[in-house]
C-alpha cells in the first residue's frame, strides 16, 4: 500500500488521526518517511532545533513543539500498527523512547532555566555540581508505555548543598522549582495538547510528600518506612536521566531481598483484593487491565516472582514483564508452557489496549459499548465481527485467570483442627489425645508448654507470631502422620523456632502446607536433614523446585548455571555465598533423593563427587580473577584431590583432602601461588551469613603441615621420589587432577603412576603397612560397631588394595587406574593376586559397610554390637587380610 492507503485504512479505527488528517496538523511529508520504519531518538532530535529553544528561553515555543512532536509520533504508531507494519515491541519501544527523550529534553530546559537565576547546585559534602536525577516508573521504567499512558516518574538528587549564585537556593528548593517546570512543561494541556500526564504519586509519601528528596533521605525512607506495595512498584524503576547517578545500590536491598521473600504472596494478594474492590465498585467488568484475567493479573504473576526470588537469581532483576516471564521459565520457576500461555495473553491485551487508546488518544483500558466501534475494534484485531473477537478474549482471560488463581490464590486452610487446642495452651488434659495420635505424651505437653514459655517465642514479632501460632497445629499434625511423632515434633518445633525470626519462611509454610507435610516426613527419617534444614532454611524453596526429583543432574548444565551466577556477582562475598548456596541446594535436592531410595551408595558418592569438582573448578577461577597483580590471565596451578574426593567416594559430610600444585617458570611464581592457595582455601573453608563449603584438609602435601601450601610440579616429582614415606605412596593410589592446567595434570598423573609402578622389596612394604595399620589402631581401638576401624573394616579394605597396588603395579599396570576399592578388588583377582571367591566376599563386604556407614549418617540407623551378618563381613576382610599379609589384622 501506499502512504495515502495506509492513513486512510488506519483512520477507520482512530478518530484521533482523522481529526488531525482533517485539521492539517500533521506534516505528511514527513509522515511519509516515518511510517516506513521504526522511530530513533534521533528522529526526535531532528524534529526541531531543540538547543535553540533553550538558549532563548522560549519555554512556550520548546513545549508547543514537544506536543506537535507527541502528535507526529502517535501518528506514526497507529498508521504503522493498524497496518501490521510493527508489533507490539516496536510500539512500546517507540513511546517509551519518546518519553524518555521529552523527560530530558524538559528537564535540559528547566534546569539550564534555574542556573541562570539562582546558579549552579553545589554538593554540600562533595563540593560537585548537583543534578536531578529522574527515575521512570510503572510502565515507564518497564519500556512497556502504552500510546495514551501518563508517566509515574521520581526525582531524586544526590545530596544537600546549595547554589551558588548571587540569590542562593539551598538544593532541596532548586530542585523542587526544577522539577515543577519539567512536570509543567509536559503535563500542562494547551491549545496543542498535552506531552504526558505526568503522575508523581509513587514518590514516598506519595502526595503528602517533596516533590524532590536527596538519595539519603530516599534511603532511609526506603528502610524505615518503605511498604510492601512500594516494593512492586520499584521493581520496574529505571533512571532515565543520561549521566545520572545509578541508584540501584540504595533501590536494590529494599526490592529484592538476599532471602526467599515469601511474604510477598500476602503483600500481592493484598493489592489485589484493593485493586479488584475498586473495579467492583465502578462496574469495571470490561476492563482489560484491572478486571479478571487482565493485563495486571499477568504482571503480578510476573512481578511475585521478582519479588521472592530476584535478590537470589540476578537474572530476573527484570523490567519488562515479557523478557521476565521468559526468564522465569528459562530458571524453571513456571513451566514454559504457561510462560507461553501468558505472553500469548500479555501480547493479545496489549494490543487490544492501544486499539481503545488509539480510538480517541484517551487513557482508556475499557471496551466500547457502541456497535460500530466494536465492529471497528474486532476487525483491526483480525476478527471478522465482535462476538467472535469477544470469543478469543475471553479464551485469553480465562487461561490467565486460571494461572493467576494457581499462583496466587488463597492457601487452603489445612485441617488441623484435631490439634487445635494445643497451642498456644499445652496442657495435661491433652494428653489422650496425644497418646491417641502416637505420641510420647507427657513429654510432648512438657515440650510445647516450654516452647510458649521460650525466650524466642515471647520476643516474636506482631507480624511473625500469629504465623507461628496459625503453624503449630499444622505442625502437630504433620508430625503426627509420619512414623516417629515425637522425634519429628522436636525436629520441626527446633526447626521452626530457628527461623521464626524469619516471617518469610512462616510464610511460606503457610502458603505450602503440602510442603510441610513433606518436610515432616524428611525430618522424620534424618536426624542430618533436620539438622541442614535447619542451618540452612533457605532450602525449604528446593521443595518447590522440578530438578528435586530429577536424578540424573545435567552437571555441564548446572556447571554453566554456577559460572553465570558467579559472573553476575558484583563482590568476593557474593560468590562466596553463590557457591555455597549452589552446594547446599544440590547435596539437599542428592539427600532428599537418596532417601526415596533414587540411588545407590556408590551414584549418591559419583554425584557428590561431581558437585565438589565443579565447585573447586568456580571457585578456582574465580579466586585467581580477584588475586591482585596477576602476570597471566590464566594460572599454571592445579587442584589434586586426595582420599574420598580422589576416589570419587564423598559422603554429604565428608572432607577434601587436597594438594595444590603449579608450573610456572615466573620468578614470582612461588608465592603467587601461595596467595592464591591461601585465598582459596579461605574460600573454600571460611565462614559467610550462607554458611560454608567445605572442611579442607592440606596434610597430605609434602611434608604436611610444615610444608609449603602449594609446590611446583617438579619439586612435588622430586619429593615423591626422594623423600615420601610409603604411607604417602599409600595416599597416591587414590589421588587424581580434579581442575585447573590440564598440562599439570598429565604431569601429576605422570607422576603418580611412575611413583606407584616402582618395584618395591614386597617384606619391606609389608612390615611398613602393617605398621602404620597399628599407629591407626592406637589411635582408634577397633571396636565391632566402628564399621571403619574395625579389625575387618573399611580401612583394612583400604590397606589391602593399596598393598596390592604398591607391590605389583609394575607387572599390573591396571591397579594403577584409579577406579575405587570395589573395581580394584576385581582386577587384583582377575591378575590371579587374590583369590577371586575371596575377593567377590570382600567386595560385598566392602560395599556393605559404606551403605552402612551412610545411612548411619543419613537414615539415622545404628551399627548393632553384635550385628551377625558384619561379623561375617569382617570375618571375610580378615581372611582376605590374612592372605595377603600372611598375618591376622593387628597381629
């Protein structure tokens, strides 16, 4: 089509356009080139001589072309829009960027207008120039501005002072004149119209409060006073001012918090019930943005999860609700099917939106009740009548009230009615019903009598209290449908006095009583999940989450997610705490897995071991890239994993055993490295408000603890060679490169193995193993339910492949792969070194005794003293020990 068909077409669904087709007030030349793409800021600077304006104060004549301008780009939408040559991106890119362009280009005026009456504002404490800063809020600040919306802006300044001109104005007044003339500039209507209703109500204290307010008067205001409605309104803040100070430091702590924000259903629900009472008391029923499935259903949805998790993942510190229901399904926080479901929606309104608007330039989210125009409406949306139109809106509002109320509906009240009388007044008259339920009874009234009367308790706050009050009985209950009641009552009693200072996690146990339901059964089974639950109670959130009961962990996945996190840190700190919350959400999401029986002792110690890599991998890279005068950008270092992380057979709470090495030919080098060892141990080891990683233990490098931390890879060569006892030799049958250089790898595995295929005197190595067996025993009595120590146990296993593999590696270059007890036991026997009926007898028993010993540690189960099937494990390791020592164990 040509220019004169695409206006004439668009003109049947904007009166707006026609009137001014009609009037001649719109320069058509220039439309001509402009309908043909999308809008720049330079089109509007072009559009007259703006500097020119300001420099003769002809604030009439800057503010008439700010409106013939408004009046040419809305012109240009609607032609483009209704003709299909844009989308809804393009438009709320273009009115949005013209905001912004006619919110400075006033501001430009306004400011230059009061230096020249009153001078420069001066800061009082920095002594610089002051400027105002404007910050964008509501669909402003999302780049969503529809054609006809006003603008919520704020204006803030950096800090107190004064001109410093001949008639001094402290800043406070300045700015205040400053930002009165920006407003009118844009929001008074004149014979040419209006730029944009400007609405300054979202200011603290909205109109009660100044007009302007330095950033510390913000902050303050933000940390004393700020309410919760705020928050969701800052969430789409964006300063709009070029040059301006960034006050996403004093904005960022109070809208997105360092915890799960759960409270923040309650804050949403709120606002939603004001919203939806008012549209019910102005028969709003057409409303497409306020009403049921509306435009502002989908950005709750949107801004809810901003609202708990975005202080956490950095990703979703979003402004516009589109590109954040993306990302929430890329974070798997909604299914993508639903992210689908609402941008369909989203798109969909919003374009029926600037058609309402487009019809008279009003402000309008209301359906037209005329015939004609609804006509009119439903063919510039592709329908060919209004009932059929009327068909695919209610389709979009009724799938967008459908997520809605799954998202935010009320919590179901739980039926805990049973126990009700309990709390907050335990007493002996409850006692059957306790007893009924399985309770310890008399204990149980004597606990929850002493919890009422806790310190803890009584020092609740108004807000938590009746959270925590609303939860006991819930908690009585859940406790009372899980096979230990009165072990899990304790748990969880300990459990929720731990974070009742938190009201976000009383929260959301009350959003989520199936949840904790489901943390009564884990706490019921582990005495260890308990205890991690409640050290680090942010992982109440991993119940929610899909990977919980996704066993097979994509680790390059989850690698790649980590080094995203990490990179989006701003601090050392923050990756500290990233690291750790990446650790403790994966082994919990591991434990809770393993207690549904998902794997097996040996997959649960591979994943484990998986996890400790990629942390060590982070973690190294992202010391090195915080070490101060670096003389490359990559370090020649390495981590080598000794013991259970060596053998790839972590426990959730075992140790790394580690040995840090380099190759690096810089003078410096030695004590580069040093520092990035020390530094990395503390990341590893140290303490934070997330808690910590790892216990890390450095006693196998050489010399132990009076060795260096770190050698390089020919001084560790040399040492090994030279000066390594055989209980180091021992240690090297199950060390293996876990990150860094690959060279120092292969250099390290080089080691290793031309140090474990030595030929060695095998009376010589046997009297020396043996030996170092009895420093153990003197050190750790071997006691029949000490699965490790005992005479039989783990580490005679261990002591018996690792002879096997000192003593003839160099015939049997296969021991020296580094596949694990249980593998290696196998290949000795294939080698004809043990007999193979013995060897299968130890491997069971092998295997045995770490399923013992984990769930000794996770399922809280005890070794029995005189358990007859380990007595016959540990007869089998004895004979095997026997064989291959010639000896009993220990004598």
């Amino acid at each position: 089509m040509n220019t004169a068909e695409l206006f004439a077409h668009a003109r049947r669904h904007s009166r707006f356009l026609a009137r001014c087709l009609d009037s001649n007030t719109l320069d058509l030349n220039l439309l001509a080139d402009w309908t043909a793409r999308q809008l720049s800021e330079d089109d509007f600077r072009h559009f007259a001589d703006w500097q020119a304006l300001r420099e003769n104060e002809d604030e009439a004549g800057l503010a008439r072309q700010l409106r013939i301008l408004r009046r040419h780009v809305v012109a240009q939408i609607i032609v483009r829009d209704l003709n299909g040559l844009s989308g809804l991106d393009e438009v709320t890119q273009t009115i949005t960027r013209f905001a912004d362009f006619s919110v400075n280009t006033a501001l430009d005026y306004a400011y230059g207008y009061y230096v020249g009456l009153y001078g420069t504002p001066t800061g009082r404490h920095s002594g610089e120039a002051q400027f105002l800063t404007v910050v964008a809020m509501g669909k402003a600040g999302g780049g969503e501005l529809n054609v006809s919306s006003d603008i919520d802006l704020i204006f803030t300044y950096p800090e107190g002072g004064a001109t410093n001109g001949r008639r001094e104005r402290d800043n406070q007044e300045f700015f205040t004149k400053v930002g009165q003339k920006l407003i009118a500039l844009l929001n008074d209507i004149t014979p040419d119209g209006q730029v944009f209703r400007v609405d300054m109500r979202l200011r603290p204290d909205g109109d009660a409060g100044a007009l302007v307010w330095s950033e510390a008067a913000l902050e303050q205001y933000l940390i004393t006073h700020g309410r919760e409605w705020e928050r969701y309104a800052w969430c789409k803040g964006r300063v709009i001012t070029p040059g301006a100070n960034d006050i996403a430091a004093i904005v960022r702590p109070f809208v997105f918090r360092k915890y799960l924000d759960y409270n923040a259903y309650e804050a949403m629900r709120g606002l939603h019930r004001q919203i939806r009472a008012e549209v019910g008391k102005k028969g709003m029923e057409d409303n497409i943005k306020l009403g049921a499935g509306g435009i502002r259903e989908i950005e709750f949805i949107a801004q809810i999860f901003q609202m708990i998790r975005a202080g956490r993942l950095k990703p979703l510190q979003l402004k516009g609700t589109q590109e954040t229901l993306r990302q929430l399904a890329v974070q798997n926080i909604i299914p993508a099917h639903t992210a689908d479901t609402l941008l369909e929606a989203y798109r969909f309104l919003r374009q029926l939106e600037h058609r309402l608007q487009y019809w008279d330039d009003l402000q309008t989210q209301t359906l037209p009740q005329d015939a004609g125009q609804r006509q009119l409406l439903a063919e510039s949306m592709g329908y060919t009548d209004y009932e059929a139109f009327s068909d695919g809106l209610n389709a979009h509002r009724a799938a967008v009230t459908a997520e809605f109320d799954n998202i935010l509906s009320e919590p179901e009240e739980q039926p805990a009615a049973r126990f009700a009388a309990l709390w907050p007044e335990p007493a002996e008259e409850h006692i059957p019903l306790l007893q009924q339920a399985g309770f310890e009874a008399e204990d149980t009234v004597r606990r929850l009598h002493a919890l009422r009367q806790s310190p803890r308790y009584r020092s609740l706050s108004p807000r938590s209290q009746p959270r925590f009050d609303a939860l006991m009985p819930q908690i009585i209950q859940a406790a009372a449908d899980t096979r230990r009641p009165t072990e899990t009552l304790s748990r969880l009693t300990g459990f929720l006095e731990t974070v009742s200072r938190r009201p976000s996690y009383l929260a959301f146990l009350l959003e989520y009583p199936n949840e904790l339901n489901r943390v009564a059964e884990l706490m019921s089974q582990s005495a260890w999940i308990a205890a991690y639950l409640q050290q680090h109670p942010i992982l109440l959130d991993e119940l929610l989450s899909a990977q919980l009961t996704d066993n097979r962990p994509d680790w390059p996945q989850q690698q790649a997610e980590l080094a995203a996190a990490l990179a989006a840190c701003d601090d050392a700190e923050a990756k500290m705490d990233t690291l750790r919350h990446f650790h403790h959400a994966h082994t919990f999401r591991l434990a809770v897995q393993d207690l549904s029986g998902r794997w097996t002792v040996e997959a649960v110690s591979d994943q484990l071991s998986h996890l400790a890599d990629i942390i060590l991998n982070q973690t190294l890279k992202h010391t090195w890239q915080q070490m101060p005068k670096k003389h490359r950008d990559e370090p020649a270092f390495a981590i080598i994993g000794y013991g259970k992380l060596g053998g790839k057979e972590l426990g959730y709470t075992s140790d790394l055993d580690l040995v840090y090495l380099f190759d690096d030919p810089d003078q410096e080098a030695g004590q580069t490295y040093a520092r990035l060892s020390n530094r990395l141990t503390t990341w590893l080891s140290g303490s934070t408000a997330a808690g910590t990683l790892y216990d890390i233990d450095l006693r196998l490098r050489p010399n132990g603890d009076d060795g260096f931390p770190v050698h390089s890879t020919a001084a560790f060569d040399k040492y090994q060679h030279e000066n390594a006892w055989t209980w180091e030799h021992q240690s090297l049958t199950r060390a293996r490169f876990v990150c860094g250089n690959p060279d120092i790898g292969r250099q390290f595995e080089d080691t290793r193995r031309r140090i474990l295929r030595l030929r060695r005197d095998p009376d010589t190595l046997r009297r020396e193993i043996l030996a170092m067996r009895e420093k153990i025993t003197a050190a750790h009595p071997p006691l029949p339910a000490d699965i490790k120590y005992a005479r039989g146990g783990i580490v005679d296993v261990e002591f018996i492949v690792q002879y096997l593999i000192l003593a003839h590696a160099a015939d049997c270059p296969a021991l020296m792969d580094n596949t694990g007890n249980i593998a290696l036991l196998e290949t000795a026997a294939e080698h004809d070194l043990i007999d193979p009926a013995l060897a299968g007898r130890a491997r069971r028993a092998y295997r045995h005794y770490r399923a013992c010993q984990h769930d000794t540690k996770l399922r809280d189960t005890a070794v029995a003293e005189n358990d007859e099937e380990l007595a016959a494990h540990y007869q089998t390791v004895r004979e095997l020990w026997r064989q291959v020592f010639g000896e009993e164990a220990g004598g």
